[in-house]
C-alpha cells in the first residue's frame, strides 16, 4: 500500500632558556588576546540579532534580510563605488588647488676632478633648498570631458537600480522560504493528525477482535497504518527543521536561532490581465531601467572615443605663489593646444568602433531581457490562475474524504466493512490533505513568482486577503 508525501525544498637562532620564555609569554599573550576578540565578536553578534521573542510576518523578515544579506551589501558597495567614480570624473570641471612644500640638501664632494688631461680640486659645497608655494591649476576645455562625465554619472545612476534588483531577488527568496515553513508546518501538522487517526483505528479493530466480531488479520493493516503515518510524521519533522534553516540564512541569522512566523497560507481572488502585468514589469523592473542606462553610458562612450579621433582641443590655466629658498614670488600660465593623431596604427579607430559594438551590445541585452521578462511574467500568470482554480477544488476534495473516512468508519464498526475500507479512506484523506496543503503553498510561491517578475509589492497582485 503506497502513501503520500509532502516535502518543500525548497617559521631564528636564539638561547634555549630565553627562547622557551618567550614562546611561553608569546602563547600566554595570543590566548589572552584570542579570549578578548572571541569575547568582543560574540558581544557584538548578540547586541546584533533582532528580537525574535514575538512571531516575525513576512514582511518583517523581508525587511530583516535587506539589512544583514551581504547581496544587498555588495549592491550598495557596488552603487558606492560608481558614484565616487562621478564626483572623481565631475572635478576635473572645478579648479585644482594644492598647497606643496618641499625640501632637497645636496652635498658636493671634495675630490679630484681630471679635466681635458688635466686636474682640477673640486672644492666640498652644501646647498640647501626650501619650496613652498600655493598652486592651482584649471582646465577650462577639454575635448571629451563632459561625456566623460555624464558617463559616469549615468553609470552611478544605474547602479543604484542595481540595488533595487538585489532587493526585489533577495526579497522572492525568503517569500519563497518563509511560505516553505508555513507549508512544513502545516503539513507537519496533518502527520501528527493522521498519527492520531491510526491510532484510534488500531484501538476500534482491538476492541472488535476482543468482541469477537473481528478476526486477528484486521489487525495487520492497521498497524502498517501506524508504522507509515509514524513514519511520515518524522519525515515532516526533520523537513520543517530544514526550511527553518533556509530561513535563518537568508536573514542573516545563527543556526539554531529560533523563529516564529506570524503569516499562513491563504488564498486570495486573481483576476489580473497578461497585457497589464507586462506594462507593470516594464515600468517597474529596476533591472531593466539599468540595463537601459547602460545603452545611454555606451553611447557617451561612443562620443568619448569620437573626442580621441579628432582634433581635440584644449585650454586651462594656472599659477602659483610661493616662497623658494628665501625669495617670494609667483608664475602663472595659460595654455591652449589641438591635437590631431596623424597615425597610431588604427588604435582610435579601433577605439570607435569597439565603443560603437558595446551600444548594439547594449541594445541587444536590454531586448533580450525583455523576451525574458514576458516568458517570466506569463508563466508566473499561468501558474497562478491555475493555483487559484486547483485551491477551491483541493478544499471540496478534503471535505469529501473527510465523509467518505467517517462512513468507512462506522460500516466497520457496525461490521459492513472490512478493516482494508478504512484504512484506503484514511489514506485518501491524507492524500487530499497533503494535497490542500501543496495547492495553497503553490498559490503563494506562484504570487510571490509574480511578484518578483513585476517587481511589485508582494501583497500588490494577490488580492486584499494576501
């Protein structure tokens, strides 16, 4: 007899003496020192974790991994970088000011010096030098500055979209985790139940054989019946114990750290239309609108590397004011040039034309991220209307093996049935339990699928009761 089961995975010399009493006071130092950092991380990583005495909703936790995930650390670093990289590109626009001191002493040798087959005494001399001086410098044209800039800028303005992706991913996995527990738990739940059902079966078949109503082999069936709902329960179990562990990770959290989860399984009314989600992913997807900021960068691109293969131009000026060696004065400069690359073997060329690929390169990744994002947002539809059809008729289901198991009961009590009835009744009511179960967590990871695909709020597309 065969059972359901429900799983969601989802290295010197020295003195012999001296040395042995220094190994001994260097070991003593490194423990004491290994004692006070271990004990320092460990206050740290307490004072660190966050309340868990009340049950977390799924919001919380989402929120909770957007804080201690390295994947939205390294988008942030990312972003960082990026607009560091603007402001380093946006002062070259802005004067330059320095403040310089310096200092040189030189010494002459006093020696012979054979000069023209004859020979000079040099004479022994010491210089001393000192600068200081206050200098600017200013770029008032270059060619190509400005799409330098605007480059830069622009990338900075895509990877804070990089930041948002990272968040809308890191945010579908523990909706994904956190609906897996909700789905162990409840499953874990009905193994316990159907423990019980064996149970109270093994008793009414004793009882009936005590009667004398009941041949002994009635009893066989039934205690297989026990030994597999056992069985199943442990399975369950260790099951909820492994997706709490999926859980903790994503949130940043110890082994072992206990969670409560507040939200459960529910269905809600969908009734959204293909055309209008696709219209959502593409207003909202933040992958997307950097990938589009990428065609724009490689465009600049282009017009920085056209600035190489022309004439470029040029014009700044500068000057400084500063006391050398005891005299004070000042220079100032201005300047003006063009440069034209009579021949360099095709490299600015190159340099174009490569600029140029990376826009079409650029252009094809944004077009093919959106074929991707139409197949990932009619599967996600699909998936859940189909989740919300099979969730109404997994409920009728269970009622019916829920009646079917209490007549199978009383027709063997009464002794109109055989013992295999009830336990074939029991089973069918664990199936379409299991079933109920699978079909609500389907309709949640087939929302929060969605979601993810629309980059929306989770709670946006399934309803007023998600």
């Amino acid at each position: 007899m065969s059972r359901s089961s429900f799983v969601v995975r989802v290295g010197l010399p020295f003195d012999l003496g001296q040395g042995l009493w220094a190994a001994r006071a260097t070991c003593l130092i490194g423990v004491l020192a290994l004692v006070c950092v271990t004990v320092q991380v460990a206050a740290q990583t307490s004072a660190s974790l966050p309340d868990l005495a009340e049950p977390l909703s799924l919001q919380q936790c989402i929120e909770m991994a957007w804080e201690r995930h390295p994947n939205v650390a390294l988008a942030k670093a990312a972003a960082d970088a990026a607009r560091a990289n603007a402001i380093q590109q946006r002062s070259l626009r802005y004067p330059n000011l320095q403040l310089r001191w310096s200092a040189r002493e030189t010494q002459s040798l006093d020696r012979p010096i054979s000069v023209g087959g004859g020979v000079l005494r040099g004479t022994s001399e010491r210089r001393t030098q000192r600068d200081a001086e206050l200098v600017l410098d200013y770029t008032i044209y270059e060619s190509g500055l400005k799409s330098r800039i605007d480059r830069a800028k622009t990338s900075a303005r895509a990877s804070e979209y990089g930041i948002a992706d990272a968040r809308r991913l890191l945010a579908y996995e523990v909706t994904a985790a956190y609906w897996a527990i909700v789905a162990a738990e409840e499953y874990a739940v009905v193994a316990m139940n159907a423990v019980a059902n064996a149970e109270r079966h093994r008793e009414l078949v004793e009882a009936r054989i005590e009667a004398g109503v009941a041949p002994a082999a009635d009893l066989l069936p039934v205690k297989v019946e026990v030994s597999e709902a056992r069985l199943d329960a442990v399975r369950a179990d260790t099951e909820l114990h492994v997706t709490h562990a999926g859980l903790r990770a994503l949130l940043g959290l110890p082994p072992g750290a206990g969670l409560r989860l507040a939200d459960g399984l529910v269905q809600s009314a969908y009734d959204n239309e293909l055309d209008a989600l696709l219209a959502i992913a593409e207003q909202h997807r933040p992958d997307l609108a950097e990938r589009r900021l990428g065609v724009r960068a490689a465009q600049l691109g282009v017009k920085t590397a056209e600035a190489e293969d022309g004439v470029k131009f040029s014009a700044g000026v500068s000057g400084d004011y500063g006391r050398h060696t005891g005299t004070t004065g000042e220079t100032w400069m201005a300047r003006i040039g063009a440069t034209y690359p009579l021949f360099d073997a095709g490299a600015t060329r190159a340099q174009v034309a490569s600029a140029r690929a990376d826009v079409e390169s650029a252009r094809w990744r944004v077009a093919a991220l959106m074929l991707s994002i139409q197949e990932e947002v009619e599967a996600a539809h699909l998936r859940l209307r189909q989740a919300a059809a099979v969730i109404e008729a997994a409920g009728v289901a269970r009622q019916d093996a829920q009646k079917s198991l209490e007549a199978a009961e009383a027709r063997y009590q009464e002794g109109l049935a055989i013992v295999v009835e009830v336990t074939d009744a029991q089973l069918a009511l664990l199936r379409a339990q299991v079933a109920q179960v699978q079909a609500q967590y389907d309709y949640a990871i087939a929302s929060a699928a969605l979601c993810k695909a629309v980059s929306t709020d989770m709670t946006m597309l399934a309803g007023d009761d998600q």
